[in-house]
C-alpha cells in the first residue's frame, strides 16, 4: 500500500529538461566542443562526480567541466528569467489528488535544494510538497539510491511503501534501487526493453497516474 509519493523535479514536474539540453550544449559550444543532444540526456539526474568522467571520455581530458556547468547554470536562469518556469501536464490535479488523499509528497532532485525551493515557489507549486531533498545534500547521487532512500525517510515511509514518479532512466534506476514503486513519465525519451523490468508502470502524464495510484491505495 502506498503511503507517501516522491518526485524528480525537471522533467517530471517542471517541464525544464528541454532548456537544460540546450543550456548544455549551447555552454559547450561556447568553450569550443560539440555536445549533442544525446550527451545532455546521457547526464540528465546524474551527479557531477558521473557527469563529469562522463563528458571527458566524449570530449577529452580538455573539457573543463566545471566551467562548462557553470556557464549552463547561468544560461537556464536566464531562460528562467525571461520566460518563467513551465510546469508539466497533469501536474496540478495530482498535486491536489495527493493533498486530498493526506499523502506526505517530497521532490528527489539532482539540482541544488536552494535552487529547487526557488523554481517550485515561482511554478506556485512548493506549498504541496512536505520536503525537498536537492542533489546538494547527498555525498552520493542518481543513479545511487541514496537521494530516493533519504525522501522516504523525510516524510517516514518505507521506500517499498512509496511511488516515485520520474522521466529519466538515471532517475529510474535511483528509486527502484531504493525500494520504491517507479511510475514512469517519459519527457525526452521513451523507456528501452532493459529499462522496462525497473518500472511498475508507464504513462504519458501525471494526471494519467492517478487511477494508478488510486489502485495501490486500496
């Protein structure tokens, strides 16, 4: 039975994977390398101490990751300034479908938590959630369990006990090795045959979970 549900933020909640790969790319360009689509979704949810290794064995021991990433995080605030922060479809009604059923909810996301309260606030989401856990407060993150392991805790469930919703194959993996039931929202890419057997379900958006989650709270 299902008592608490946790979240991946971009791409699931916030519809800000999109920026984030162009971010990405446009940064790298502008440091002389030529990221393609495919390596910003390689990196999508994964901490840098992966991400890093990651973009050197594409691009040379010359990619200056830190730079790099710098100059993308101040590329998307940017974006976020000028255009405001987009939230996913179906976010609101399950939002409200789990304030309704009492359910504790907590965002699980790679980015930093004081940046995360900050673009939740702006979506005018925040006030549904019970906690946020960001990417910042774990030695180790996705695709490691550590980050979905400590959300169930914050809100005193066990993780077999929550549903975790993600659109991300890092992210996947991160909350099924932590025990949780994985809903799968797919944003840029589709789930593969070996991703398959890590999901208890897949849907086209959130607002297509709650029959889902209806079931399991039963």
């Amino acid at each position: 039975m299902i008592q608490g549900v946790i979240f991946d933020m971009d791409g699931t909640l916030l519809d800000t994977e999109r920026i984030l790969v162009q971010c990405w790319i446009k940064s790298a360009a502008l440091y002389g390398f030529d990221m393609k689509m495919q390596h910003a979704l390689n990196i999508r949810s994964l901490q840098y101490r992966f991400a890093e290794p990651y973009l050197k064995r594409v691009f040379g021991e010359s990619f200056n990751y830190t730079d790099v990433r710098q100059t993308r995080k101040k590329l998307f605030a940017e974006e976020l300034e000028k255009n405001g922060i987009p939230v996913k479809q179906g976010v609101l009604p399950f939002l409200q479908f789990c304030q309704a059923q009492g359910l504790p909810t907590v965002v699980a996301t790679a980015t930093a938590k004081k940046n995360a309260v900050q673009y939740l606030e702006k979506a005018g989401i925040l006030p549904y959630f019970t906690e946020i856990i960001g990417g910042d407060q774990m030695n180790i993150g996705k695709p490691f369990p550590d980050i979905y392991s400590a959300a169930a805790r914050a809100i005193h469930c066990a993780p077999s006990c929550c549903m975790a919703l993600e659109d991300a194959p890092n992210g996947v993996l991160s909350a099924f090795y932590a025990g949780c039931k994985v809903v799968m929202i797919p944003d840029l890419s589709q789930p593969d045959e070996m991703l398959q057997p890590f999901l208890f379900s897949v849907q086209p958006d959130l607002a297509h979970v709650i029959p889902i989650l209806k079931e399991v709270l039963k």
